[in-house]
C-alpha cells in the first residue's frame, strides 16, 4: 500500500477545499504547498496535487512538475479547480496548456468545477477579473456588470472519479 499525501495551493480556497475533502475521505495527510520542501516527500508513493487556474495555467504548475522530475518513482495525480462549466475538450485543453509536449506529465489530471470568490481575491485578480467581464460583455454585446458577484459551484461529489482512481493506484 502506497503512502498517499495530498498537497494544494489556494488563493481564494476552492481547491484547499477540494484537498481537504479528498485527504479526509482517504485518510491520509493534507499540506499546502507552499509548507513542504521536496525532502518532505520521501515517505510518499502516491502525491495528489490541486490548484486553481488563472487565466488557463494552473497555479504553481513550475513547482510540481519541478517535483515531478526529480521523483519519477511515485505516481502524480493532479486536479486543477476552475469556474468553466466542464464541457467536451475543456479538461484535455488544460492538461495540454499545462504539461505541454515533451514535459514531464501526471499519471492522471482531472479538473473540478468551483467557482468565483471575490471577498478572498486579491485586489489585482479582482481587477482582472473586471476587466475579463468587460471584455466578455462587450463581445456579447450586452450590458457590463455593475457588481461582481461571487458563486460556489463545487461539490464534494466531483470528487468520485479522483478518489476511485487514486486507491487503485495506492493498492
Ligand atoms: C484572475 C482570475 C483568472 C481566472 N481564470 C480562470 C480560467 O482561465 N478558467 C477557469 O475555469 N477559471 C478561472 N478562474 C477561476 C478560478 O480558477 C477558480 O476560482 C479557482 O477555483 C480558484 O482556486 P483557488 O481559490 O484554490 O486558488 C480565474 C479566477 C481569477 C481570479
């Protein structure tokens, strides 16, 4: 049996979420990233890794696929979290942005619907965020919003096929 660690970075704290319902449901150790150095690791054969996406890349992408390298031996899950409703190629088309040609890649990447929290963002991405939503107004030719409003798409559902897969891996 593989030693299983769950480890996430989170801005506005959907995918610290999704890692702490997942680490819960499979009884095995939950850190930030940003917390662990890659000696921290060594006792794991199996690490599950989760961020959002901003603006398509995943967060801290550079890290992990830096940790990746240097311990081919153990099995990489990822889960990227987005506000994109998930529709046909959506997953494929993230995986392909992230790990692209000739990099290392995750024995399986799966993408979870979130959602949008303005109260936790910081003041640039709220800003981006701004002006994304006018941008998207304007190429539909409809009105702007005059307020940004936050939603929770996530559930703890989504995260069935994840865990199915990785205790199959961890036996
Ligand atoms: C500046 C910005 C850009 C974003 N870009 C995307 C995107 O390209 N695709 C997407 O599905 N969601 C996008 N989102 C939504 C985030 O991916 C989503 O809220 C995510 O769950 C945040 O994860 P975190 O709170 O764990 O950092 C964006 C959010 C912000 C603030």
């Amino acid at each position: 049996m593989k030693k299983v660690l769950v480890l996430y970075q989170s801005k506005t704290g959907f995918s610290q979420r999704y890692a702490e319902w997942i680490a819960e449901d499979l009884g095995c150790d939950c850190h930030s990233a940003r917390d662990v150095e890659p000696v921290d690791l060594k006792d794991y054969g199996l690490i599950v890794y989760g961020a959002g996406i901003y603006a398509g890349m995943l967060a801290g992408a550079r890290r992990i696929k830096n940790w990746m390298e240097k311990s081919p031996d153990k099995i990489w899950v990822v889960f990227a979290t987005g506000a994109t409703p998930p529709k046909e190629g959506y997953e494929e088309m993230i995986l392909k942005t992230n790990f692209r040609e000739g990099e290392v890649k995750p024995a399986h990447f799966f993408y979870l619907l979130s959602g949008i929290n303005y109260e936790k963002m910081g003041l640039l991405d709220r800003l981006l965020m701004f002006f994304f939503s006018r941008m998207d107004s304007r190429k539909r030719g409809s009105q702007a919003p005059t307020k940004l409003t936050s939603i929770d798409l996530s559930s703890r559902t989504y995260t069935q096929d994840l865990l199915r897969y990785v205790r199959l891996k961890a036996k």
